[in-house]
C-alpha cells in the first residue's frame, strides 16, 4: 500500500482510539475546548495569515481566478469571524444532553440517549473556514474529526489544525481529535473511502465530481451534501412581478452556492410575457440563458442547449430556461433533472402550490421565495455541516445532532424474558 | 441483460411510478388500506395455507431442517396473527402527522414536516410472515413496498402479495404498491441493489452472508439489520445467581434470533466458580461451550477455538467464551468481536456498569438484564421492520419512522435574500 495510505490510516486510527473517550465528556469539557480553539484562532493569527499568503501566492501563480482567490483570503477579520462562529456554537443546545425514558417492558428501565457518531470525516474544497466550521461542529457533538481540504489552502489548513490541536491538548485531550490529512490529491479521498470501521461517516462537500466519487467510491458511511441543480418554476397563475424578484434573486444573488437556481422553468401562457422582462432585468450580470426552442422562439437571445445539459450546475451567471405546459410538466423535470435539495413554485394559486408542495422530492421545498433560502442560519437552525441532498438520516440543512447517534441503555435486576 | 434483471427493474419502476400518489394520502386512507390487508388475508386463508403447504411439502423433499420448516409453516391462527398485527399498527402514531414551526428568517414560514422514503426494498429468508408485517408498515408510512421472500416460502408470500395487493386495489389504491420478485435466488437480490433512483432504501433481513452482501454490493441506500454477535459480560462483582439466570436467558430462551447472546465473557475472578456452575445448568440444551485455553483449564468440557470464531454468529445452542482480566479487556473483545447490536454487563458496581455504558458502541446497552430485550415490542415502540446494527438514520428496533424522512415547506411573499 501506498505510502498515502499508510499515513491517512494511521491518522484515523488515532482518531477512533482518542474517539471513545472524548465521546464522554460531558456539556462543559466541550465548550471550554470550543472557548480555547477559539482564542487559539485569534492569538495564532499571524502564523494563519503567514501560511494563507503563501497559498495565494501559488494559486496566484497556477492562474486561479479571482473569485477562488477570494475564497481563499483571509484576513484578521475573516479570522475573528471563525473565532466567534466556534464561540457561538456554544450557545446552541447541546444533542449530547437529550434523554428520553421508554415505557416499554415493565421489567427493565429503557433510556434512550444521544450518542455522538465516532469519526467524521470532512472532504472538502478551497475555503479554508470550512476547516474552522468543521473542527468546531465535530468538538461541540463530542466526535473526533479527519479533515481533508483542498490543495489551494493546504498552508492555511496546516496552520489553522496546528492552532486547534494545541488548544485542546493543552486542556489535556488528545490532539488526535483533529486531523488534517495532507495529502490533497484524489488518493488521499479514496483511501478516506476505504476505512471501514475507522471512519463512522464521511461528508463530503463540494463540486458534483467530488460527491459523486465519494458515493460510489465509499466503503464507509457517506452523507450527501450540496450538488445543487435547483430549479425556479413560474406558474401561469403567478404573481408577475414577485416571479422577477425571486427568480433573479435565487440565480443572481450568489450563484457560486448550491442553494442557487440554475433552471428557469415558465408556464407557456406566461414566459411570453416573463421572460424579456428577465432578460431586460438581469443585464447588469450579464446572465447568460440557454434553453429550449420555445423560449428561443420567445427571446432569441436565449442560446441553443442540448436538453442533457439541464443536469447542469453552473455556479455561475448562467442559467438554463425550459417552456413547461403544466405544473405536471414542470414536475417530471424537476424529477428528472432535480438534484433533490431547493425546488420553488410562484404561484397564487393554493391548489397548484399545495400539488407542487406534495409531489415535489426535495430536502426544501419554496412558494413565492428563493431558493437561496436553504441554510442552516436562514432556518433558525445555526451552525450547519451542509445540506444533505439525500433522504436517509439528515435531509436538509445539518446542524449539530446530524453528528450524533442513539443509544438505549437498559437496566435491569436480572430481567430475562 | 437478464430477464430477472428487466423483469425487476419494471417492477421498481411501477412502484416508483405508484409511490408519490401514495406519499400524500391522508392517515384514514392509509388505515383503511391497513385493515382491508387484515381483511383479506383472512378471507383468503384457504388460498395461503394451500400454497404454504406446497412450500412445506418441497422444504421436506429437500430435506430443510425441522426448526425451519417450523418458521415456514402457516395455520389458521399464524394466520389470523398476522392480520392482528397489522390491525394493531393502526392504533400507532402516524409520522407522517407530524409537522414542526421552525423559527428562522423573519421573510419566510417554515414548516418541517415528515414524508414517506418513497420505495422500500426488503429482502428476507423465510418466515412468510415478514411479507406481510413488511407491507403492512410500509402502508402504515405512506411508502411502495418491494419484496424479495426466500425460495422455500415462494408459493405462501405469492398468495399472501397476491391477496394484499387485491384488497389495496379494492380501495382504488394501485396494486404496484405492494409487490414480490419472483425470482428467489442471488440474481434477484443483486438486481434489487443496482435500481439506483427507484429504491429510496434496502433493507437485509436474515444471516450475516446476506447482509454484508447487500452493504458491499449495493447502489442504493442500505440499512444493515440484524447481525447479533452479543456478549454478556460476567463481571467480578457480578451476583453470581444473577449473571447465570441472565446469562441462560441470553443464550438458551431462543437461540436462532440476532438478540440471543453468541458469547460469554467472564472476569477471571469469577470465571472458576461460575463456569462449572453454567455448564450444569445448561445440560437440558446439551449446550456446546467452545472457549480459550484459560476457561479449559477452569473446565475441561470446554473445547478449544481459534481465536477468529469469537465473530460467529451461531443462532445455536452453541456458546464461546472467554476469561478476560479486567472489564478493559472485555471492552476490547466486544470492540473487536461485536457487531454493534447489544452487549451486557452483569455487574453491581456502578462504576464499572458506568463504564460499559459509555463505552460499549451498540445500539443497546444492558446491565443485569438480558439481551433478549432488544425488540420493539419489549422497547415499547410497537412493530419494527428490523433491528438496525448501523449508526446513521436508525439505530437498533426500527419502528414506523424509520421508513419516514423530512421535507421542510417554506412559504413566503415574494421573499428574497
């Protein structure tokens, strides 16, 4: 085996030892070592922000472009950001804590606790506060965590992982709680993919390639997050002008992230109407649409696409268009082409929305709002690991109690049926 | 491809067609569905015992053991059992009734509700009661069942689909909602794995060969079931009368299901006294005690064992057993050997009964009782689809929920980001 794989499996190894232990900590051991990798961040800024300059100066370098540049940035105030995201995770209720008490057989006594899952695994891309986020969520629910980010911020992630390791080994637990893989290439995620009975889940976060891989590479747990083909539909019953404002504000407002739409899907008896209007108000992007002969023939800006290419994620000013018949129409498109994650309907019309709201497969479903919605923060939920876009355990956006588990404990003076 | 392959494929597909209709159904329509099943199967009574006495008479042809051709055989009552237990069902919560207000952004309402997975996927051995406690649950949840029975019980679970699925189409409810393979063999489990986006999820019912086939194989979501390597660790302060009443209990009350205890680890201390002491209580099961060269020594009739055989899963009156030193090294058997299911102590120091709670990774956790408890009616939690051994979505007796995801509705006027 390949000295790659030696490596990470030692790291998950040390992982899962230091795993149980951490496991049973109670509420206060977690949040002190949550406060001390906050501080850690704040005062191991400079070595930070040393490592993160040389990461820009190489993707600068390998012609990375500006907006993967801006992700990659950071700065003392980007820092304090995830110095105080970690503090305010503090302050959300801890899943550890939940008990609940079965009334089952009268001759034991069944309490049903939450449990954290072990070791999750991270694979992620270029944003180096994903390493912070994902460190903080895997203290706060009691997990060890293995991070692997991407090769543009490795400098920036090893200084970030030395800063949190030092923090909570000087609170006597073990630094290998968290773990930075580093190795950034392809054989450092498929031998994460490999460690069956080291790793108790895997998320991975980032482009449709990457989450693919993962699903069908993975011989441990994986939790889908993210692949975002998110489609607007604009009913013949909707209201005209909130059609325009959601519809621009899901595509354009940040296109870059999975909650975004990258499908327009009108009503023929309104895109007559709708879609010049779309094209007049979405000039100051530059939106690009493309799309089927029908909208063509309504705006012949629209450029020609191959009807494959609605699968398409763009994260980019660019947005496919279809002319549905029906609701029914815009449904079995959005079943064929749906990713499951955002889905959103404009429409007045009760009935139309309450079938669209039923039928629809999706982790979020919208009437007369944005997709853009679809967060963690938006949903009063706090602090998320991702949007899981799959069905079995998290569905949505996952906070912390995504990390964790059950466990019935059952005692007895010697029950026996 | 192969004709088992199509024909599966066309019948996944059916249900997937059928599911979405059915996902929205209200609680009534579901119930009602739930008590034609119960109706029909005992108005078609003479049409299932004249096919299961067509499996029996195989099975015996073929020579199937006695204790199976027990589990295969149907009679008026068995039968009658099954149409109770799908009347109790009725009198359980409905999860898709429940609904949560999140308190997010301002802009939008949103409501967390609980919806079907869509297509369930059972594959079993042969109890032709399963067929119908499966279809009965996944009716209770709103979801389309596929079905794959065991060979020996073809002819039963034909009569019994057959007659559940007249009693739906009754209702004016589609007949793909409930369905059988036909084929029994490996070709139709594996095709049953690959339907990728037609299954939302596969459950393995039976051995430990099944199951891992089912997880190593499959393109669709799996939920790992069943497999019952489980401990009763006799600790050196256990009370000695106890840890053999339990320790009996978990072996010998019914050896063949996954809660029944494969293995006996005992504390050295107590090893010498208690050893004899369960050997002479267990001679009216001719129980076999395989064991290390330590509990030879303390009692020859123990025979030798390779060290590996601790990871059988007997369904037996057979028994392995271990001295260990401490309750760490008990710990780390179980670590090694378990398969996550339930595990015990038998101990009256609360200490070390702490210890093992906390650090035993399994679905249940006992002290002084019997594993044999790990089941849903036990639990209090009513009928179960399964005993799940993994950690995401479901964690050991898996009620009706467990066939149920989320789905967040949000509402707005217009709202944007």
């Amino acid at each position: 085996m390949s000295e790659i794989f030696e490596e990470i499996r030692a790291l998950c190894a040390a992982a899962h030892a230091a795993a149980p232990a951490f496991a049973v900590t109670d509420t206060e051991t977690r949040h002190r070592a949550l406060r001390a990798m906050a501080t850690a961040l704040r005062e191991n800024a400079a070595d930070i922000l040393a490592a993160n300059k040389e990461d820009l100066a190489r993707a600068k370098e390998n012609g990375v472009p500006d907006t993967m540049l801006d992700r990659l940035s950071l700065n003392d105030e980007r820092i304090n950001g995830m110095a105080s995201a970690m503090e305010e995770l503090i302050a959300l209720p801890d899943p550890l804590a939940e008990r609940e008490t079965l009334h089952g057989s009268p001759k034991i006594r069944i309490t049903k606790v939450r449990v954290p899952l072990g070791v999750v695994a991270i694979v992620f891309e270029a944003r180096p506060n994903v390493t912070a986020d994902a460190a903080a969520i895997a203290v706060k629910t009691g997990n060890a965590v293995v991070l692997r980010g991407g090769k543009e911020a490795i400098h920036s992630n090893l200084a970030i992982v030395s800063a949190l390791k030092g923090a909570i080994s000087a609170l006597g637990l073990s630094p290998d709680l968290i773990s930075l893989v580093s190795s950034t290439d392809r054989a450092g995620v498929d031998a994460l993919l490999s460690m069956r009975g080291l790793i108790d889940v895997l998320i991975p976060r980032g482009g449709k390639g990457l989450i693919r891989h993962c699903v069908e590479n993975a011989k441990v747990p994986v939790i889908e997050t993210g692949a975002g083909v998110c489609h607007v539909y604009v009913d013949r019953d909707a209201n005209e002008d909130m059609a325009l404002a959601v519809a621009i504000n899901a595509k354009c407002q940040r296109p870059s992230v999975c909650n975004a739409a990258e499908t327009l899907l009108l009503h023929r008896d309104i895109a007559p109407s709708f879609l010049p209007r779309f094209w007049a108000a979405t000039r100051n992007w530059n939106l690009v649409l493309r799309g089927c002969p029908a909208s063509r023939r309504i705006l012949p800006a629209v450029e020609p696409m191959p009807e494959e290419e609605y699968a398409t994620e763009y994260n980019d000013y660019v947005m496919s268009v279809r002319v549905v018949d029906s609701v029914e129409e815009a449904l079995a498109h959005i079943a064929k082409y749906g990713t499951h994650h955002s889905e959103a309907i404009i429409t007045q019309n009760d009935d139309t929305a309450a079938r669209f709201f039923g039928m629809v497969d999706a982790a979020a479903v919208y009437r007369n709002a944005s997709t853009r919605f679809t967060d963690g923060g938006e949903f009063g939920l706090g602090a998320e690991i991702g949007i899981s876009t799959q069905k079995l355990h998290a569905r949505g956006p996952m906070g912390p109690a995504a990390l964790t588990t059950v466990k019935f404990l059952v005692r007895g003076d010697g029950a026996v049926r």
